[in-house]
C-alpha cells in the first residue's frame, strides 16, 4: 500500500444499508489518504483514467469495453474474493446472461 500512497483510491459506495458481504472490493475500508468514493462503474474507469488512481477488485476487465488505459495488477492480499452468481430455481438464463458466465468463466 506504501507504494500506492501517491495516487488516489477509488472505491465504490455501497451505502449504509447494504451488506459488507456483496462487495465489490475485497478490502472496502482500505485505509488512504486520497480516497474516492463513486456510485457507478463508469464514473470509477473515468477517474481511474483521469487521475491515474487504482482501484482494487476482481481484476476482471473487458478490453473492448474499457480499451487498454485500465491495466488489471495482481496485488497481493492475504483475503480471497469470492465471484458467483444467484439466481432462482429452475429459471432459463437469457443468452447475456449465459454470454456473462462465460466471460467470468474465461478470467477465473
């Protein structure tokens, strides 16, 4: 974290009422002098870009979506990220829905 103090770290607000456990980040409260809060994704890339800040994450991110100013580092934490997803009980997934699985697939 030392090494990251001179940029500014972006993090998404979850919000008084959500649950710390559907974070997005591993490390929601990381502590960092220049900390910025966003409600959406895209606001986060902007600024990642913008201000040359980080963010930490799943590092899953979609090149062709984001181009290559965002560059996914593997930071090294003693937390594990658990990625999944829920959905109802003999429910037919749409075709985004099964094209999403297997783009996380692809990066697991």
């Amino acid at each position: 974290m030392k090494d990251l103090a001179p940029f500014p770290y972006l993090v998404f607000e979850q919000g008084e009422h959500s649950s710390f456990y559907f974070s997005e980040e591993p490390y929601p409260a990381i502590e960092h002098e220049k900390t910025i809060m966003v409600r959406d994704r895209a606001t986060l890339f902007n600024l990642l870009i913008g201000l040359d800040g980080f963010t930490v994450s799943s590092g899953v991110i979609d090149e062709e979506l984001n181009g290559d100013h965002i560059v996914a580092r593997l930071f090294e934490l003693d937390e594990k990220m658990r990625i999944g997803i829920i959905t109802k009980k003999n429910v037919i997934l749409s075709r985004y829905a099964v094209s999403y699985i297997e783009a996380v697939r692809k990066y697991i």
